[in-house]
C-alpha cells in the first residue's frame, strides 16, 4: 500500500479504532504507541548489478509495558493527527510504500507491509503481512522461476560424481 492510499484509509474512518494485525488473527496490543516515523530512500545494487532507487514510509509501533492490560484502542483520529502532525515537521512522499515495523516478546522485529484492511464493527483493521526475500535478477541470474520437480529414480539424489539436487 502506498503512503497516500493510507492516509485516505485514516481520513474516511477517523470516527473508527485503529488496530493493526500482524500475523492472522493476532493484534498489536491496545497500548500501542506510533514512535517513530522514517522516510526511507533506499539506494540499492541488487545482485544482477542492477541499480534500483524507491523511497518507504516505515511507521513504527510500539507497546508500552506501563499499559499492559490496556483494552481501549488508539482511534484513527488520533493515530492520523499523529501522521499528520509528523508529515508537517518533514513531508512525506506520498507514492511511497508504507510498511509498519514491530515486535512483541513473541514475534520477531519485522517491517510488515500493508496487505488489506477491514472495517469490523467500529474497527478499522490494518492487516499487515510478512514478505520473504527474493532474488530481483531472476533472469540475469539464471534462476528459474518455478520449483524444478526431482526424479525419484533410485540414484541418490547426492553421488561422488556430483550429480546434486
């Protein structure tokens, strides 16, 4: 999801709870805090001798052990005031990809991209998912797009000869 594309998401339901699910039906507790913000240029050399530039929105959230047991949500007013508040000291760029970045005492630190979002009661509900590495020069690389199936003939799969999987 782009930066602009959420911010439209917030102002159409600031009368809404704010939560956030970073793995399926698991939430960021309820004594969230944004603390952080970071417009991110990434300058990048991908393995192909590619060059590649983006720019990322990469909100943080952070759950206060002062508020454990806390059950009232940030609402999406708040949580926008915040953003907006940040995007006045330095200006967001608004085509950029926005991830949220978090961890709790379960679940390793991650930046999380936006996946979906559900309106559920008076929740607006920001789905958040993992994506794995990739390799961006697949083709100059000479790695193939899809899994190679094995034989099963009786050969070991591994040989002195070196015929390896």
């Amino acid at each position: 999801m782009k930066t602009k594309e959420l911010f439209k998401v917030l102002e159409q339901n600031q009368d809404k709870s704010l939560l956030f699910e970073y793995a399926p039906n698991l939430l960021v507790g309820a004594n969230y805090h944004i603390t952080e913000v970071k417009h991110v240029a990434i300058d990048s050399v991908d393995c192909g001798s590619q060059v590649d530039t983006w720019k990322e929105t990469i909100i943080q959230l952070w759950e206060s052990p002062s508020e454990l047991g806390k059950t009232e949500y940030m609402s999406v007013y708040k949580g926008l005031a915040i953003l907006n508040k940040v995007g006045k000291m330095k200006p967001y760029v608004l085509d950029a990809e926005v991830k949220f970045e978090y961890s709790n005492a379960t679940f390793h630190t991650a930046q999380l991209f936006v996946n979906d979002f559900e309106i559920r009661e008076n929740n607006l509900i920001i789905k958040l998912a993992i994506e794995k590495t990739d390799c961006k020069a697949k083709e100059l690389c000479g790695v193939p797009e899809t899994l190679e199936t094995v034989s099963t003939s009786t050969e070991p799969c591994c040989s002195p000869n070196g015929n390896c999987c």
